[in-house]
C-alpha cells in the first residue's frame, strides 16, 4: 500500500534527523576537548578525565531531572538547593548516629521527592507561575536546611562502600554507570512511556491535552516529582564525592544544571525534549571548567576560573539556543 | 462612476518554484466596498501583501491613486495611503484607546514628556471622525474585541488612510457588533474611502460589499456587482463547481432511535440557564444561536471541560458524574472545539502524536509506547478521512485547516467516542473541505455515532441537523423537526429575549 511506504520512509527520516542533532552536540563537546588538549595536553591525563568523570553525576543528574519540568513548559529553581539540602539534612542524621549510612539515601531522595511534590502542587493544582514557586521553594530550602542542621558542615565517610558505589572505585568512576543507567531510565520514561509523552503533550498545549481526556494536573505534577527526586539522587552523588558538604555549598548548581539542558536542545518553551542532550550538555559544562583550570594556569593567568567559566558557558547558552531559533526560521 | 484608487493587474508571484498568483487583478473605487473572496490558500493574502510592500512582486502593475507604485515595505504603502486590519488585533491591551493610537508618533511636552492630554484631544477627533462612541483614556483591554476593533479602524485613519484593507474583521464580533462596524463603514464609504474586505460569511458580504472579486488557485476569476448576483454563483466561482447541499427534507434519525445523552436542568452563571435536551442514537442534533448565546458554554459543561452549577447528566439512562474532560472521555463523550489551535492541536507534534493523544494507553505495549502500532493506526484512521498529508511524521502546523480538522476527528475516531460534539466545525476551513466534513458527519451518524453540532451558519444547521435546538441569552427557546427549521424561524427564536423558552 502507498501510504504505508509513505510513513515507513518518513519514520527513518525522523529518527536521522534527531540523530543528526545529538551528533551535533557531541561533535561540539569533542571539539571542545580538543582545544582544551591542544592548548594544554596536561588536560588528558589520567587523573584529570576520572576527576571530570566523576564530578559528572551529580549535574548530569540534576538536568536529567529537571529536562521534565522544562519539557512541560516550565522550570524548576530549586534543584540545586533541594539537593544541598537533602544531603546536609541526611549527613547530619548520620553525622548525629540517628540512622546508618545506607538509610541517608532514601532519606536524601524521599527529601527531594517531597519538594518536587510541593512544586507540583504550587504549580499545577494552584496555578502558580513555575518560576516563582521554584523561586519560592529554593530559598525556604537552603535556608530551612541550614536551620535544621545548625552546623556549618556536616561530615561524610571516605573510602566506605558509599563512596566506591557512586563515586570512585579504585580509580574507576562508578558514578558514570549511574549516569548511563539513569540516562536509559529517563530516555523511557521520556519517550516510551506515557508520562513522558504526556508531559511533552502538556509542554506542546496544555489545554487540547487537557481537553484530549488527559489528567494534565496529574502529569504536571509527576513532572516535578521526577525533578525532585532526581534532585535527592544527585545529592547520593554530591554527598559520596565530598567529606564535608556544608549549605552554602553548590551555590549556582540549577544554573549549571539548567544550562546543561538547554545546551543539550531542550526547547526553553516546552513541548520537545532531548534526554541524551542534557547528559552531555552537563558533561560540555564539566569539560569547560576544568578545561579552563588547565588553560589559565599553563598560561598564567592570574583570574579565577569560575568566573571565565561563567562567561564561557553564558555564552555558549546564549548561542546555542540562538542557533536553535534561526534553524527553525529557516525551516518556516 | 467613482474614481478608480487601486487597480492591480495582471500580478505572478513565486514562493519558491510554486506559483502562488497567477494573473491575479483587483479594482478598488473611491467610496467602495469590495468584497475579495475565496478559498484558504486561492492568493487573497498574498495579494494583499504585495499591496502593502510586505512582499515583492514578481511582475504586473499597482496602481494606487492613479500612480504606479513599487512599495518596498509596509512604511511605503502606510505612507500612500493605504492600512490593514488584521484579523487579529495588535495593538497593546494595557494601554489607552489614545496611546495605542499613537503609538510610536507620541506627542511630547517640554522635550521629555508624553503629552496625554493632548493624545487623548487628538483622538477624541479620530473617534468622532470614525463615528463610535469610547473614551479615549479607556484602557484597551476593558473594551469589547468589537470596540478594539474600531480603534484600529481609527488608528488607520489616523495615517490618512484613502484605502482600508479589513481582513475578516467580524470573526470574533457578535452581530451587534457587526451591525456597529457596518455602520462605521458605510460613513467611511460616504468619506471616500476604498475598502477591500476579505472575508467568507456569505450574508456579511451581501449586506456590506459593492462588488465582489473572487480568486481560486492564485487567479483572478472575475468581479460581479453583489446586487445582481446570488450565493449560489459566487460560490460557484470560488470552487469551479456547485457544492452547498441542499437543506435536508426530514430526520434521518428513527423515531424511536434509543437515547444516548440525556441533559436535565443545567445551569453555569449567566452563560447557561436550566438547559435541558436529549440526543438519540444515530442524531446529528443542531445547536443554533447567535454568538454568545451559551452553545459553546452548553458543551463545554457536558464535556467536564468547566464546572456546572447544578443539572444532571445521564448516558445511555444512567446519571453520570462529569467535572473533567478525563470523566467525559470515560464515557465516550469527545468535544472538538472551533479554536483547534487553542484546545485541539499540538501544532508542533506530528499528525500521528495528534491523531493518538487521546488514545496513548491503548498503544502501550507490555510498558512501552509502541510508536510503529501507534503510526499505522494514525495512518489507517487518517486515510478513510481522506486526510491529505505527505506523511504521518508531517507537523500539524503545515496542514491546511481543513486537513487539521480531520486529524482532530481521526483523534476521537481512534478513541472510539460515541458522542461527538462538533463546535463550529467548518470555521476557518475552505469550502471544498467543507463539504467533506458534512458528508464525514453523515458518514459518523450511519455508523451509530451520535452528534451535537454547533454551528453559527444557518446553511450548515440546515444542511445538516436532524433536529435543531436553539438557544437565546443561555437559555434554550426552541427544539425543533429539521421541517420547521426555516431561517426565518431559527432567527425568531435565536432572538427571543426574555426567554420564554419552549421544552
């Protein structure tokens, strides 16, 4: 039959295409760590790629999370201190002898969880803006955090199990099986699974989705509940790489996280969404910070690296999505 | 005879390869009103963005008052003489009725200061020019869509305008609105102002055009004086063939069809007001009425889509619960709206991603979406619609309107709904596909499927129903047999105020 041929072909052409563009943003990330290496070599050596191997996890994960509340149309502020401060809270619990070292992980998730809920709530049972109920809850998190723990930092183990699962196994950074294992997981829940697909529906139009017969409330809500309780994993991942975490720390982390996403091809606006993309858009992030450590002190510049990786990753923000707009102009 | 202000001629135009006018011509008089007519895509707008410098032309003459033109942007033609009012507005709701007109040209006091006052005079005089009655300190956005309407009509002028382009201008009106903007053309006709007013409402255009010009497939067809012609040829010429049906003689639904939606007292606010009727097995049942008249509010209670006050539901005899769109689905109640870009499309997802999302559960495969299983039943569904799309991964937003319509069905259709609630269902879609849509309607109703139509168009109700409801100021004041459902007795009971409603 004619029309068969028709959508078998035109099915091809779709997934060339989406491939096309994850091929893109590797090709920018390998350029990336080619300038890096040619302008200082030092920057490949060994102990450098399993440093930015490991220091991975916990953005990656945060974007992976958070690519569900942007795909809805949304955004969530609060990641980064909701994982701070499932990680402090669960430390001090630990630190003080309440509960072992195994229980700090669903303690820190089940943290992240309920924060994710509490935005879902805000935002899609009380209609608030997502930016402003994030904003919202970023702040009572890192300030209740801080409250509850009453102590500058709170300690974690070194060279326990806890560390070798997620972070450093004898020089192997175990974190990065996490991250592939919870790249696969998000990619089914994005795409193969109904929730996905109907958070990419509700981030496309919300109101004909709600009015196709679909329970939009529940599915923006599930949106940040994947958010939050990611926001609890990559703390599992903070809290294993550090010995102190203190709740100033990770000042920033959504920004990054959120850059990441976007980089990856996330539109800003809902409705499409690359998993993958935001995994390596957090891994361009990781290679620019340490890459630009490398540069600046081989050639000896004397300014403080975060601050040109903050104008760095800007930048590439900026035109990555500048780059986004004009190809669909074209396509129009 | 009056003076002839824009004679186009013989004007091609290329996007691409693809021929989008093809001697295309137009005459526009001093103090007229012609209509422009034809089907979505035939080149009317194209041929009015070449009029306002929007695009270039690839050969033919614009003469506009008696001097040949080249306009390069829309600045030139403004500058000549010549506004549009678009169909939709664009002007900024925030802001006074004076500041919207004056945007960008704004008066100033002492160098650094807006000077309101003065704005405000100034379009005191453009309103009484125009002839309506607003405040110039209104703010826009407290205004009717209607009003708004009139305030661009006053910003044009306000340019000098001689020549006023109106694109569907009544497409959100309701018809005192309507009667209001005719009036204010009919002084600006008496001014000596040339109109050109595209729209595809038969009645409008017998009431306030002149002359009409009609287009099909980028060319010019011909121009007829409105006076001495009837529906039947203009709608001849935009099409190349006779298409309205006829008006249907009798019900086609059996007597004693059982009844599979029941409607008891239902009442929301102002909108609607203890409405109560009964859809049979098989029934396309028409809902009648002017604009605003609850039709919409009706259906949208039915369909969980907004909260009733009080009232009772029954399918198939037995009283339902419906507060959400999800609840209605349940029971097979589908609702296709008439703003299928606000409440129907994903315009960015691709025709099978429309045509399954109401169905995704039944795609899922031991925990996975099976797209292929998803596509072919797309595919399957979409081709007896007759759905004309180069492919099921095509993005809705290239479709014509027409042709996105039809995915929004194929979406109930793959749901299996059994009642279909159709809002206005041929709004915005040309008149080829219209026809289509009726015979889809006929089609559905064989099958079993029951159907609520909404329909401003009388021809359509008439075409259509098997039984007509009619509703005034949300209250229903008619039921009645396809036989008694003359325009002149829709009308009466569109207009009985008051409510002095009839079971």
């Amino acid at each position: 039959m004619k029309t068969k041929a028709l959508y078998d072909n035109s099915r091809l052409k779709n997934i060339l295409e989406k491939s096309k563009q994850n091929l893109i943003i590797v090709g920018a990330l390998a350029a990336l760590v080619l300038i890096f290496y040619f302008l200082n070599p030092n920057f490949l050596n060994e102990y450098n790629i399993i440093s930015m191997a490991q220091s991975l996890a916990p953005y990656a994960i945060l974007g992976l999370g958070v690519t569900f509340a942007i795909a809805t149309g949304g955004i969530d502020l609060s990641i980064g201190t909701v994982c701070i401060a499932s990680s402090v809270v669960a430390g001090k619990l630990y630190t003080d002898g309440l509960i072992p070292l195994w229980a700090a992980i669903p303690v820190m998730i089940a943290i992240g969880g309920v924060f994710g809920l509490i935005n879902g709530l805000l935002i899609a049972k009380l209609k608030l803006p997502a930016f402003i109920a994030t904003l919202g809850t970023m702040m009572v998190s890192r300030g209740l955090s801080a409250i509850i723990v009453n102590a500058p930092n709170v300690f974690y183990p070194t060279g326990t199990w806890f560390n070798r699962l997620f972070s450093n196994n004898n020089g192997f950074p175990s974190g990065l099986l996490w991250v592939l294992g919870f790249t696969l997981l998000c990619m089914y829940l994005m795409y193969k699974n109904k929730t996905g697909r109907y958070i990419l529906s509700i981030g496309s139009n919300e109101e004909a989705t709600r009015l196709s017969g679909i329970n939009t409330e529940k599915y923006k809500i599930a949106a940040y509940v994947i958010t939050g309780v990611a926001a609890g994993i990559a703390a599992v991942f903070w809290s294993s790489s550090f010995v102190t975490v203190a709740s100033a720390t990770g000042n920033g982390m959504e920004l990054d996280a959120i850059a990441g996403v976007y980089i990856g091809g996330t539109s800003a606006a809902g409705g499409v969404a690359s998993v993958g993309g935001s995994v390596i858009g957090a891994a361009m992030l990781v290679v620019i910070r340490s890459g630009l450590n490398f540069v600046l002190a081989k050639y000896n510049v004397s300014v403080n690296s975060t601050y040109v990786t903050y104008v760095l990753t800007g930048v590439i923000v900026v035109f990555s999505v500048l780059i986004d707009i004009l190809k669909n102009k074209k396509k129009k | 005879m009056k003076k002839v202000i824009l004679k186009m001629t013989d004007i091609n135009k290329s996007f691409s390869g693809v021929k989008a006018l093809k001697g295309a011509a137009l005459e526009l008089r001093a103090g007229e009103v012609h209509a422009l007519m034809g089907e979505n895509g035939a080149g009317k707008s194209t041929l009015m963005k070449i009029l306002t410098g929007i695009y270039e032309k690839d050969s033919g003459q614009v003469e506009v008052f008696g001097e040949q033109v080249e306009f390069a942007d829309v600045k030139e033609s403004q500058n000549a003489g010549i506004a549009i009012i678009h169909q939709e507005l664009n002007m900024m709701k925030d802001l006074t009725v004076a500041q919207n007109i004056f945007i960008g040209r704004e008066y100033i006091k002492y160098g650094i200061f807006i000077d309101d006052r003065r704005m405000e005079k100034e379009a005191q005089k453009l309103l009484d020019y125009v002839g309506v009655k607003i405040p110039p300190s209104a703010r826009l956005g407290n205004l009717t869509v209607g009003k708004q309407q009139m305030v661009e009509i006053a910003k044009a002028i306000s340019f000098n305008s001689r020549l006023l382009i109106l694109d569907e201008p009544t497409a959100a009106l309701t018809s005192v609105e309507v009667d209001e903007l005719f009036r204010i053309m009919n002084e600006l006709k008496a001014k000596g102002i040339g109109m050109i007013y595209i729209s595809h409402r038969m009645d409008e255009i017998k009431r306030i055009s002149d002359r009409v010009t009609v287009m099909r497939d980028g060319e010019y067809i011909g121009t007829v004086n409105t006076s001495e012609t009837d529906d039947a040829e203009i709608v001849k010429m935009m099409v190349g063939r006779v298409i309205y049906g006829e008006k249907k003689e009798k019900s086609n639904c059996p007597e004693n069809a059982p009844v599979v939606l029941e409607v008891q007292n239902l009442n929301a606010g102002d909108s609607v007001k203890n409405v109560s009727f009964s859809l049979k097995k098989g029934e396309i049942l028409g809902f009648s009425g002017l604009m605003g008249a609850g039709r919409t509010e009706v259906a949208r209670l039915i369909f969980g889509a907004d909260k009733k006050e009080s009232g009772v539901i029954k399918i198939n005899g037995k009283e339902v619960s419906i507060d959400t769109p999800e609840k209605a689905v349940s029971y097979g109640i589908s609702y296709i709206s008439e703003d299928r870009k606000r409440y129907g499309l994903l315009l960015d997802k691709t025709v099978t991603d429309n045509s399954v999302l109401a169905s995704i559960p039944e795609f899922v495969k031991s925990g996975f979406i099976n797209d292929r299983l998803a596509e072919k039943k797309a595919c399957e569904v979409n081709s007896k619609l007759r759905t004309k799309t180069p492919s099921m991964s095509q993005i809705l937003r290239n479709l014509s309107g027409g042709n996105q319509q039809k995915v929004v069905v194929a979406r109930w259709l793959i749901e299996n709904s059994d009642i279909f609630i159709f809002d206005e269902p041929t709004r915005g879609i040309d008149i080829g596909a219209k026809s289509e849509m009726y015979e889809l309607m006929d089609e559905l109703v064989k099958k079993g499927k029951s159907i609520i139509m909404i329909s401003s168009e009388l021809a359509e109700i008439q075409r259509c129903s098997d039984r007509v409801v009619v509703m005034c100021e949300g209250r229903i004041t008619a039921q009645l047999p396809v036989e008694k459902a003359t325009q002149e007795n829709i009308m009466k009971y569109a207009m009985m105020r008051g409510g002095e409603g009839v079971a």
